[in-house]
C-alpha cells in the first residue's frame, strides 16, 4: 500500500498528496516538494499514513505521486521569507502593466517558485483574456520567465482572505479544503431567508457552510412529521409549526393557543400511521404525544392544564384547602412589659409612647412653612399660647379654632349640668368650620362676611329695642334715602364713541 502525506501551499486550492520517501516528515513540518512547476514551499497538514490503490487513484487520478525532496532548514525558511518579500513587491508592477494593456483582468497575487528562475502571476477574470503581450512587459520587469494563471472568485477569496458574516475568517482560507458545489436547495432545506446578501460569502457565491449542516437537516427532515401536521395530545390537537433542527425537537401549537416543545424521539405513530406508511411505501411518521411525555415537560401552563383535565375527567379530586392557609394574621404582637407592672398598665404604658409619636409625626406631616413666618415656630407661638397648648407643638389655625370651639362647648356643657339641664348634643355639619358656628366664635385672624355681620348686628339692635328692629341710620337722622348709585358701564371704544357723536349732533 502506498504512503503520502498532505502538504498546503499558499496558492493552492486543497492540500496535495505526496510520497515522504523516507524523510521523516510529520506533521507541521515545512517541506520542500518537487511539483511539475519546479521546487516549491509548503507545510505538511499530516502524519504520512497508508492508503489504498483505489483511494490514491480517486484523489490524484492518473497524475504521478512525487516525492518530498527534504526537510526545510534555516536557509530554507530564510529564503522562503525573502520569496514571499519579492512576489508582495511585484504586486504594483503588475497592477500597473495591467492597467496599462488595457486587458479586463483582476491582479490577484505574484509567487515566485523556490528556485527563483519562474514567477507565477494569478488574476481573475470573467471569461479569456488574450494576455501574451502582458507576459513580455511583466518578463521585461521581472527578468524571470513569467507563468499566467487565471483563477475563479472562491479561488481569489482564498488567497487574500477574509471575514465572513458569523465574525470568523473564512472557512476557504483556514481549512483550505476542496470547493465542493452548494445549491440553493441547500439554503431552502435550512429554512433560511432567500436572500442573496444573507446567503451569499465575501466571493459574491453561496456560502460554503451551507453545505456542512445540510445532510443533518435533510435526515431529520426524513424523520420527523411534515409542516402544519396535526398531532394528537392528551390536551386536544396540535398543529407543528417549527422545527428545532440542532437540538430534534417539534415546536406544537395547541388549541388554546400555546406553544411546547416536544422532542422527535419521545413522539410515537400510531395505528393508523403504520397503516398509511405501508399503502404509500414511504417511513413512518409520529403523530402522537403521550400523557407521560407531558408529564416530563417543565412548563407550569402545561401542567396546569393537565390537572384541569384530571379534574374534569374524575381521575384526581379537588384539594382540600384549609381556611387557615388563606388568611394572615396581620394583628401586631405587643411588647412584653418589665416585671412587677399589672397586665392593664403594660398596655397604657406601651400605647402611649405610640400614640405620642404617631400625634407628633402626624403634626410635623400636616406642618406647612409659608413665606414670612419668621420661621415654623414664629407663626405657631401665638396660637399656642391662645389655646394652651405646649410649647414645641405647632398646628394649623382651623385646628386650634377648633380646640377652642372645643373648650367653649365643654365649659357650657358643664354649666348646663351645674343647673340641672342636659348638654346639648354638638353635630358637627360640613361646612361648619370645626364647629364654630354653634361656638359663636371666630378664629383668630378670620373676619366673618359682610352679611354675617349686618345679621349680628340686626339681632343685637332688636334684643336691645324689645323685639323692635332698629330703623336704618338715615331714616333716624332725618334725611332723605340716598339715591341708589349708578353702576357705571365700561364699553368699547365703539360704543363710546358712537354716543359722543350723537351728542354732537
């Protein structure tokens, strides 16, 4: 059986087979082969290994196995290096002669062979291009003999390179594999979008990796049930409506809507499937989801809906919920007093620093600073001292009107009872003020209406006369009744123009 082992070159398409002819060559080692070009420099991307006769015919054809010449040495590397100096440099001449002649031709690479005397120019072309006169005027630069290779678009994005749509270098570049032809069956097999700018590598063809995933696709595709198939489920019908190829799963749509995901191996085919696969010839499908693959999904809705389905059906009675479980005891637990204190006073003495501080964080809520008070407790001093209350305790003026309405009422009430008579009962009324309109007194800093006081008034000159009511101040005086005044109108301009000119007439 014959021995090769695979060496990459530079501007080769796929790596090539050669015979190591006893050089110990293994892989990644550099390596100097003898190819119908000449000597040239390549690495090997391989241990030597055997093949059969049939296998070396299918991959080289009738062509010659060659041999590996040596091991690269240092020199070898160095002059390598300097080769690959020289074709970068000959790049400008090239384009510059190119553009020149005229010719429709893309440079694309110059790469001198390792024995210096051959320099092979690469371009791109769309159809033949008559370049003979371009070989003269490169020759005449180069001063070497002058090898023109036309290759295609794949080819020429192998050999500049580049970065392809997921982010990663392209796959011609790094593999150097073989260009294998990809079909836009490919792309419709993946469920991917027929678009030419989605699908389509830096080359301006079909992506290469169309290809890698498309058996894996087509495979399972064979399997599973078709598209818009209906599936029977322990929860009603199901309608497939995506497949989830990598991980073979079957995305199914129920009746009430939702959405699960169930795995091609836990389906099974029922009766009526086998029947079918043998009439037609064809493998047969799923199209049934059982109770305990259901049962192995972790979705609460589905869940959910199995144990309605129980209920409904009898199999498992409704839970017994104990009403306890569904109320919160929300009651705060009281402090524990200090010892020696009776159980009646351990509740009044830790419910009277509460209420204090809820009166005092009530107080400062309902507090207000208002411009020109001299500050919070300026405002507040002469109110406290009004009614008496603490120093350091600030309220609104309505409130302490309404603590001496409160005073008022208590000190008559307590008269009433002095003489024998029942209090009378105090209804407070919206629109009262607090009360004190039935105090009869006026907060501070509040004067009543103007009608308020005329009525005052009118009743205090009848009390005075016995019942009469006092006549008015011009009728006792003796003078005549003022003459009731005329309300003066504010017009327009027009309306006031319009009567200075009728009066000029």
């Amino acid at each position: 059986m014959p021995t090769i082992i695979p060496v990459r070159f530079t501007y080769a398409a796929r790596d090539l087979w050669f015979d190591p002819a006893g050089t110990g060559a293994q892989e990644g080692d550099h390596v100097i082969c003898a190819t119908e070009r000449g000597q040239e420099f390549g690495l090997a991307t391989g241990d030597a290994r055997e093949v059969t006769p049939e296998e070396l015919e299918e991959t080289i054809g009738h062509a010659q196995l060659r041999d590996v010449i040596r091991i690269a040495t240092d020199e070898d590397l160095d002059r390598a290096e300097e080769l690959e100096r020289r074709g970068e440099e000959s790049m400008p001449a090239f384009r510059r002669h190119v553009a020149a002649s005229g010719l429709d031709m893309k440079p694309v690479g110059v790469e001198y062979l390792f024995d210096g005397d051959k320099a092979v120019c690469y371009f791109a072309a769309e159809e033949r291009v008559d370049f003979r006169q371009l070989v003269r005027d490169l020759a005449r630069e180069f001063h070497v003999r002058i090898d023109m290779r036309q290759i295609g678009v794949r080819e020429e994005a192998a050999i500049v390179g580049g970065y392809g749509h997921c982010g990663q270098e392209l796959c011609c570049r790094r593999f150097a594999m073989g260009f294998d032809p990809v079909s836009i069956r490919m792309a419709k097999e993946q469920d991917l979008p027929l678009n030419s700018t989605k699908i389509s590598g830096a080359c301006g063809r079909l992506m290469c990796c169309l290809r890698y995933e498309f058996e894996a696709y087509r495979d399972f595709k064979g399997r599973a049930p078709k598209r818009n198939a209906v599936i029977d489920t322990p929860l009603g019908k199901g309608k497939i409506i995506e497949y989830d190829t990598p991980k073979e799963q079957i995305v199914l749509r129920l009746e009430s809507g939702k959405q699960i995901r169930v795995a091609l191996a836990d389906m099974t085919a029922s009766e009526a499937a086998h029947k079918k696969s043998e009439e037609l010839g064809c493998p047969c499908r799923p199209d049934t989801v059982t109770r305990e693959v259901l049962d192995r999904l972790e979705s609460p809705d589905v869940q959910m809906a199995l144990a309605e389905l129980d209920r409904k059906m009898g199999v498992a009675a409704e839970p017994q919920v104990d009403a306890a479980d569904l109320f919160v005891d929300t009651r705060r637990k009281r402090r524990r007093a200090s010892s020696g204190t009776p159980a009646g006073e351990k509740g009044r003495d830790a419910a009277a620093p509460s209420a204090a501080g809820a009166d005092e964080a009530s107080t400062r809520r309902r507090r207000k600073r208002r411009p020109g008070d001299g500050g919070a407790g300026n405002a507040a001093a002469p109110a406290e001292a009004a009614t008496g209350a603490q120093p350091g305790t600030r309220r609104r003026r309505h409130h302490q009107a309404a603590e001496g309405a409160d005073a008022a009422a208590r000190a008559q009430a307590q008269g009433a009872s002095a003489a024998g008579a029942q209090p009378a009962k105090r209804t407070r009324r919206p629109g009262d003020k607090g009360g004190q309109a039935a105090a009869g007194a006026a907060p501070r800093g509040m004067k009543p209406s103007r009608r308020k006081r005329a009525a005052q008034g009118q009743a205090g000159g009848e009390q005075a006369q016995g019942g009469q009511r006092p006549a008015p101040k011009h009728m006792q005086a003796g003078e005549d009744a003022p003459k009731p005044r005329r309300r003066r109108r504010r017009g327009g301009r027009g309306r006031g123009g319009a009567g200075s000119e009728g009066g000029a007439e």
